[in-house]
C-alpha cells in the first residue's frame, strides 16, 4: 500500500515542477513582446497620385516606409513642363513690351494731336487775316484805290486760307482716330498680357507639382 501511494506523489510532483518552468518561460517570453488588445499595430497608410501628368525620375522613398507630411516622396520629370514655363514667360514678356510700345505710340499722338490742334488755330487766324485783307481790297478796288487784279489776288489768298482750315481740321480728326485705335489696341494688348501672366503662374504651379509630397505623416 506504501507503494501504491508514492506513485500518485511523484506523478504530482512531475506535473507540478513541469508547470512551474512552463510558466517561468512563458512570463520571460512575454517580456519580449509588446502585447496589444486586438493583435494589430495601426498605422496609416495614404495613397499619393500626382496633379501633372508625366514619368517618374526619382522615387525618394521604399515601399511602407515612414514620411513627415510635405516630404518628397517622388519627383516627375519636369523637362516639357519647364519649357512650357520659359514659353509663357517669353510670351508674356513679349506682350509686356507690346504694352509699353502701344503706350509709346500713345504719347507720340497725344503730342501730334495738340500740334494739329495748334495748326487749326492757325489757320483759323490765317482764314481771319485773308478774309479781312480780301473785305478791305475790295473796298479799295470799287473806290479805285488798287487794281481789280490786287483784289483778285486778296480772293484767292483768302479761298486759300480757309481751304488750309478744312485741312488743318481733316489732320486733327485723323489724330484723333489714330489715338482712339491705339486705346482699343492697348486695351486688348493689355488683356492679353494679364492672360499670359496667368499661363506663367499656372505653368509654374505645374512644375511645383511635379515634386509629389506626402501629405500626412
């Protein structure tokens, strides 16, 4: 009967030795590991397309890896988008220019106009002067004074001096419609160079875009 009672102790005491190094492994082991309350480690993951079409010419980052938000991640290549760029700066300052020289032109009219104006005052004083010389030698003519051909010559001065008066007034209105197409010139000139600055921003926003960034961390 001893025998049969020390056969239940030493399997008890096997079992009970197995659980105590069974448990001291397991509680080393769990020293090792971070544990979680549903096994998984979030992480964010963000896809990144560009804004510009164009072929890859650098990746700067491996697959899954960390990035702070605005890092570069890939570059495009950015060759056409830069030669659109110095395109539309050389337009728009071709248009600048074409600005200015209207404005040129503009000022050049202001002054031609003020001398037309001048000479129409001119020849107003001209057509004046004619016509009292021609109204005084016909007096003198029908008192005897001076020859009929004195007063013939008086006429003609003063058909002419009014015709200088008619012509004096064409040239100023000619002027005056020059400096009318030259401000609608300048104006759709204008216009046309505030468009090419927006293509200069708009191009240079698409080379920006051309660095693909991340945009969370």
């Amino acid at each position: 009967m001893a025998g049969d009672r020390r056969v239940p102790i030493l399997v008890g005491g096997v079992v009970g030795l197995a659980l105590i190094i069974g448990g001291g492994l397991w509680w080393a082991n769990k020293q090792k590991y971070e544990a979680t309350d549903n096994a998984f480690i979030a992480a964010d993951k963000v896809a990144v397309a560009p804004q510009v079409d164009g072929y890859v010419a650098q990746v700067l980052v491996e697959d899954n890896q960390r990035v702070a938000a605005g890092q570069v991640v890939a570059r495009l290549d950015a060759a056409s988008l830069q030669a659109r760029l110095a395109q539309a700066i050389a337009n728009a300052a071709a248009l600048d220019a074409a600005v200015r020289g209207v404005d040129d032109k503009s000022a050049l009219e202001t002054a031609m106009i003020a001398q037309k104006a001048a000479g129409v005052e001119a020849a107003h004083a001209q057509a004046q002067m004619a016509t009292a010389e021609l109204n005084r030698y016909g007096v003198l003519a029908k008192q005897g004074w001076v020859s009929s051909q004195r007063a013939q010559s008086a006429k003609a001065a003063a058909g002419t001096a009014t015709a200088g008066v008619a012509q004096a007034q064409a040239a100023l209105e000619a002027e005056r419609r020059t400096a009318e197409s030259l401000g609608s010139a300048r104006a759709q000139t204008f216009a046309q160079a505030q468009a090419a600055h927006a293509a200069v921003d708009s191009a240079r926003i698409d080379v920006s875009r051309t660095e693909i960034r991340a945009p969370v961390a």
